[in-house]
C-alpha cells in the first residue's frame, strides 16, 4: 500500500467532500419540483381516496377539480379564519401549536352519489413514524362516509394494512357522536362485535399502530367537535 | 483476483463474478451478509422486488466508483471514504425514486435509507473493488446484488404467499378457493423471525446440494 501523506489525505477529503456536496444539491434542486408535484398529487389522491373515488395518478388533477368544491379554514371555536389556504396547512406544524391558534383545515365535496361531505384532515403516530390520513363525514356531521390512511414506515404485512381497502372500509358508516358526547371510533383488538357503530377490528401484530391510529382519530377530530355539533343535523 | 493482462469483457472469469454470487458465493446463505435486510423487506414481494433492483445499482456504481479512484484513495480513510460514495448513491436512488417512481418509495420507505448500511455493500467495496479494476468490480457488484436479490424474492415469495395468501398483491388462495376447507393464513410467517427460519432452509437446502460449503 502506497503511503499518503497527512496532507494528501486532508486535500482528498476536502475535495471529495465538496464534489459529493455538489453532486448532491445539483440532483436535490433539480429533481425537487418533480418531487413537489408527486406530493401534491398524492395529497389530492388520498382526499379523493376518502371519498371513495378511486383516482389514478393521471386523473387526480381532473376529479380534484370536479369533486372537491370549497375548501376553508376554521380555529378551535369552529369560527371561519380567513386569509390562510387549506391545502397548505401543514398539520404536523399545527399540532405544535396551542390549541387556539391551529388552523382546522376543512373540505368540502360532493361524490358522484350527490350526498354533501366534508374532508378533515388528520395526523398522529403509528409505531416507527408519522400516520397521517382524512376522514370524510357526511352532511349529518356524524357518520363517516369514508377514510383514507397513509404512513410513514410502518412494518409491512402489520401496521402498514392501514392503508389497505379492507381495513379502510370499516369505516363506512361508523358514529362520532353518542347523542352529544363525542366517542370516536375505537379500534378494537381481537374484533368489533358486527353492531357496534363507534368500532373497527384491529390489525393483528399491528396493535401500536391500530392504538395509534385511534387516538389520532380522536384528537384530531375532537378539535373541531364545535363546528360538528353546531352543524349536525 | 488479479486481472492485470488485458482479457475480453465477458471472459470466463469475468463471467464467474457475475454468476458465482447466485450460487457458491451467495451474499447471504454463503457469505452471511445483508441479513438485517433480508427479514424487513422480505414481507410482501413487491418492495423486496424493488429493493433488489435498488441494491443492485448502488454495489455496482459504488463498487465502479472505488475501484476507479482505487489508487488514490489514502489506505487511512478509505472506509470513510467507501461509506461516502455508498451514501451519495443511497441518496441519488432515493431521490430518483421519488421524483419519478414515487409509488415505489412510498413502499419502500425507510429502507431505501437503510440501503447505506447494508453490509453487502461496504464487504465488496473492501473485498473487491480495492483490489480490483473498474469493470470486474462491477460485474461483482451486479452479481452480488442479484445474489441478494434472488434470496430476497425466494423468501419473500413464500412469506408473502403463506402469510397473507397473495404472490404480488394477486389473491391467490382466495381465488383457489382454499380458504373453504378452513385453511388460514399463517400471521406467524410476517413476523421477522420467520424470514431468518426461511433463510436458514435456503442454507441447509444449499449446503446439503455442495458439501464443499459446509464449514468445518
């Protein structure tokens, strides 16, 4: 092995560093708008997703378009703010806020059924990182017409069956509201009883993440219980 | 491992590096490397698929890029120096990945990340690419990356097909209709261990084919 001096190495390690630093922005810069738009696609294929419209990446953009039809901004009373875009509101940024300043994003569609829901938005933790997802409710403001889940890292084959139809679909039809008390959806281990409007199974081997996903459920819709109990029906 | 006379592209020995990691010199069952990887990814079979192709390209360009500056790299700080380019190239696929196959990176998520510390990758590098010229270095790389690659699949195809009853996503079993005669799917095979017992049956099954590999 051939012997480098000190001052070799430290020229090399300069040099590398500086060309691998080059490399690196040059590609981060360049691929970054295309990354900017997956994002935003894919956020507008999960609202879609919760509405039960099954979007393609190329058609997001058109039934974006034709089924949401307003969206707005509301603060923990359930008092329109005015001023701030609802698609931009980053929750994760919100939810480090007191609560009287976080911004609730809300959606409004209407699926093809005709029937007049709105889209809330909500993120909370799985087991390894973030699970983010919507919720959608119908105009009653109190059954869930549909649900779209999405995650970070969750384990593959356990928490991350989330995202799956099949543990999405049990959402159908649940209730928020007992009367007036706000309860949620629970999820339950070992299975819901077939009745049970407040409850879904559990993924088996995915039970952190299933806790996790109710309570994300829960916090965040609980925030804008003032605006849901001002407007049910 | 000398190659210091000039010899054909695809010679015989250069065509040994390609293969020999499918068989005699597998990363995993013989070598015992990368096994971290092999059980989280192992799951499903399509982001064991995709991890396969992502490992591939990272040994190979990795092992080009150091085999190429081989003779420059002070013998102080050439692991650092090897961990820097397997990192930039873990970090070029991943950002390839999102910008123009975002499905798949959704899938594969952290474990593209996880690539750099695959130990596949730092054992060619300092095996392999410091020793030798650019282009049988690269081959190593595509074979070991194909070698792992190959076990990931096996594995993951059974994980897949006995603990959620589906190859690729397709439902398999509920279409045989084998669910009827009270067969369930096995929940034990998802879990990481699993992958360890079906790697360890790749190896019994290998070592009982060719004695030769079988450790004293």
């Amino acid at each position: 092995m051939r012997h480098f001096s000190n001052r070799y190495i430290f020229i090399f390690s300069a040099a590398m560093v500086i060309a691998v630093a080059t490399l690196l922005s040059l590609a981060a810069t360049l691929l970054q708008p295309a990354q900017e738009r997956n994002l935003e696609i894919e956020k507008k294929k999960n609202m879609l997703e919760s509405i039960n419209v099954p979007a393609t990446r190329e058609n997001t953009e058109e039934l974006y378009d034709k089924y949401i039809t307003e969206s707005f901004v509301l603060n923990s009373k359930g008092e329109p703010v005015t001023g701030v875009d609802a698609f931009t509101v980053v929750l994760k940024n919100e939810q480090k806020k007191p609560l009287e300043e976080q911004f609730l994003p809300v959606f409004r569609a209407v699926p093809a059924d005709g029937e007049k829901v709105i889209i809330i938005p909500v993120e909370g933790k799985g087991l390894w990182g973030p699970i983010y997802g919507y919720v959608s409710l119908k105009s009653d403001m109190n059954t869930i017409y549909g649900v779209n889940f999405d995650h970070k890292g969750e384990t593959p084959g356990l928490g991350a069956e989330i995202n799956t139809t099949a543990f999405e679909s049990q959402f159908y039809g649940k209730k928020l509201f007992d009367n007036d008390s706000f309860i949620s959806v629970q999820v339950i281990k070992g299975g819901a009883p077939n009745n049970d409007i407040h409850g879904v199974d559990a993924i088996s081997g995915g039970t952190i993440t299933s806790k996790g996903l109710q309570k994300m459920i829960f916090d965040c819709l609980q925030k804008y219980n003032g605006y849901l109990l001002k407007n049910r029906i | 491992m000398d190659n210091h006379e000039k010899e054909p592209i695809f010679s015989a020995k250069n065509l040994k590096l390609l293969t020999e990691p499918f068989g005699n010199n597998n990363p995993i069952t013989v070598q015992v490397l990368g096994i971290c990887s092999a059980l989280a990814v192992t799951v499903k079979l399509k982001p064991a698929i995709v991890m396969a192709l992502s490992v591939t390209i990272v040994t190979a360009v990795s092992n080009l890029v150091i085999a190429a500056i081989r003779q420059y790299i002070p013998d102080r700080i050439r692991i650092i120096v090897q961990l820097v380019v397997i990192a930039t190239m873990v970090i070029l696929v991943d950002q390839f990945l999102k910008a123009f196959v975002f499905d798949v990176s959704k899938q594969l998520s952290v474990f593209v990340g996880l690539i750099i510390t695959n130990c596949i990758l730092m054992g060619r590098l300092e095996a392999f690419a410091m020793a030798n010229k650019p282009w049988p270095s690269f081959l190593d790389g595509i074979g070991n990356g194909a070698g792992y690659g190959m076990i990931l699949v096996i594995v993951s195809f059974f994980r897949e097909l006995l603990g959620s009853g589906t190859i690729y996503g397709f439902p398999v079993f509920e279409k045989l209709g084998i669910y009827h005669t009270g067969y369930e799917n096995n929940g034990m095979v998802i879990l990481p261990p699993m992958a360890l017992i079906f790697v360890g049956l790749i190896i019994w099954f290998q070592r009982s084919r060719n004695k030769s590999l079988i450790e004293k």
